[in-house]
C-alpha cells in the first residue's frame, strides 16, 4: 500500500513540474509573440542563457557548467597571449587575441544591450511622468 501512495505522491510532483513548465513556456511563447519589446528580446537570450548554466554531468568538469568552463579557457588563453606579449613584443601583429566562446559572447552582448534598454525605458517613463506633471 505504501508503494502506491509513493508513487501516488511521485505522479503529484511529476504533473506539478509539468504543470510549471508549460506555464513558463506559455510566457515564452507570449514574450515572442510581441514584435519589438525588451521581454521578447529576453526570452531570445533565454535559451543562451540555460545552455551556458546547464551544468555539466560527465567527464573532467563534473558539476561545471558551460559558463565556467568556457571562462577559464579564456582567462588562460588571455593569459598565455599577455605572456607570449611580454616575452616577445616584436610579435605581437602575428599573434591574435583570443576570442570568448560565442555563445558567451553573444550572451554578454544581448545582455548589455538589454540593460542599456531596460534604463533607457525607465529614464523615458520617468520623463513621461515629468511631463504629465507639468501639464
């Protein structure tokens, strides 16, 4: 008997997550259906953003995620350019700076720019109150 309400309780938890994820899809599908908006712009970046949290479950990077990984690749590449640099600054046209992970990239871009958005949209309203104030 307990084994069915274990698993009474498990089809509860099951059908609670499922309910959860369809909710949040419907709000991603409703954020895109908008045609310019800063929310549109954020549920594009979404999947960039999960992809790059998801942590990693194998290999050398156990419990990393794609974030952290791509990081410190680019920190010790950063790294070993400075010191070829500093060794070798005759060199330095032939030797190319190393590049973040393009998702990383991307990532860091979308979100600046959502930023940048976002105060740009409340210095507007606050303006827009301003305005309506005086009138």
């Amino acid at each position: 008997m307990s084994t069915l309400a274990q698993q009474l309780h498990q089809l509860k938890k099951q059908q609670e997550e499922l309910e959860k994820r369809i909710q949040e899809e419907a709000e991603t599908i409703k954020k895109l259906n908008k045609d310019a908006s800063i929310e549109r712009l954020e549920a594009l970046v979404e999947p960039i953003t999960e992809i790059l949290n998801r942590p990693l479950n194998q290999g050398p990077h156990l419990g990393n995620n794609q974030r952290e990984i791509q990081t410190k690749k680019y920190e010790v590449e950063l790294q070993q350019y400075n010191h070829t640099i500093i060794q070798n600054p005759a060199r330095t046209k032939y030797i190319h700076k190393p590049q973040k992970n393009s998702d990383l990239e991307k990532e860091e871009i979308y979100v600046t720019l959502i930023g940048i958005l976002k105060k740009q949209d409340q210095r507007i309203k606050e303006l827009e109150k301003k305005i309506l104030v005086k009138t």
